[in-house]
C-alpha cells in the first residue's frame, strides 16, 4: 500500500513538471504551421526568430559520421535550393559531427546567410541521422536581435537535441 502511494506521489509530481515545461514552452513559443511536411514555430518575444521542424522516415546510412562527401554535397544542394528562394551569402561557420544515443547521429551547423529582404540572418540547423528516419531542427533570427540563449535551448530541448 505503501509503495503504491508513493508510486502515485512520484508520478504526480513527474506528470507537473512536464505540465509546467510545456507551459513555459508554449508561453514563449506560438506554433505556426503543423502538417506532414514540417512544424513550424514563432517566438513570441523577439521578431523575426522562427523555427521549423521536419522529419521524413527513412533508412539514412548511420555511417555518415564524419563524412566529408556527404557534407560537402548536402551543403551544394542546400545552398542551390536556397537560391532559388531568395536567400544569398548563405555560409556555414562552424559544423560538428555529435554521436548520439541509440546509435543516432547529429550533425549541427551554424551561419548566417542574406534573406530576400536584405535581412542578415543567423541559424543554426541541426540534422539528426536514426536508422528509421532524419529529423531536421533548423532555428533562425536575424542577426540584429541578441541571441536568447535559453529560448533557443528551448526549441531544440523539445525535440530531444542538446545544443
């Protein structure tokens, strides 16, 4: 009897705290778009500062750690396709290769790039390789806004990605 209250206590207080994490969450996060392709969400503080959200389920090849092919034409083709959208002088200034649990792998690179407006604008973009599925976690804000590192921490912290 004992144990089973106790048991109910702990399950009480774990099931508040994710309550209390999800309202904090939603109260500096406002979800913009939900549907197969992405997710997407806008900060409610600072303008301008979205992230989006994507996952298609895949076999990926869990052996891209440290692959320099695969990064270098991942990189070509984001770069052409993000031309075609308006954006320019879209640079990455530092990548890093993260082993994962479960044998996942991250790949997290950050930059800054021009948008269509002539905004600057600073991202960091984190894919992560499953063996069923490649989640992509791509945060943005222009460079004008000081960088909110605990709303930020936020973003990826909700989809399982430690910065």
């Amino acid at each position: 009897m004992r144990i089973r209250f106790i048991c109910s206590i702990y399950f009480f207080v774990f099931n508040i705290a994710l309550a209390s994490s999800d309202v904090e969450f939603k109260k500096n996060w406002k979800l913009v778009r939900d549907n197969d392709v992405s997710i997407v969400w806008k900060a409610r503080k600072g303008k301008g500062i979205f992230a989006s959200i994507s996952t298609v389920k895949r076999k990926s090849d869990i052996n891209l750690y440290k692959n320099k092919s695969f990064f270098k034409e991942l990189l070509a083709k984001k770069k052409k396709m993000l031309t075609f959208s308006g954006v320019s002088e879209w640079q990455v200034a530092k990548h890093k290769w993260v082993k994962g649990k479960n044998g996942e792998i991250n790949l997290k690179f950050e930059g800054s790039y021009t948008d269509h407006q002539g905004t600057t604008v600073i991202y960091t973009e984190i894919h992560r390789f499953s063996k069923t599925k490649v989640t992509q976690i791509l945060y943005t804000q222009p460079k004008s806004i000081k960088t909110d590192h605990a709303l930020k921490g936020q973003i990826f912290k909700k989809y399982g990605v430690r910065l």
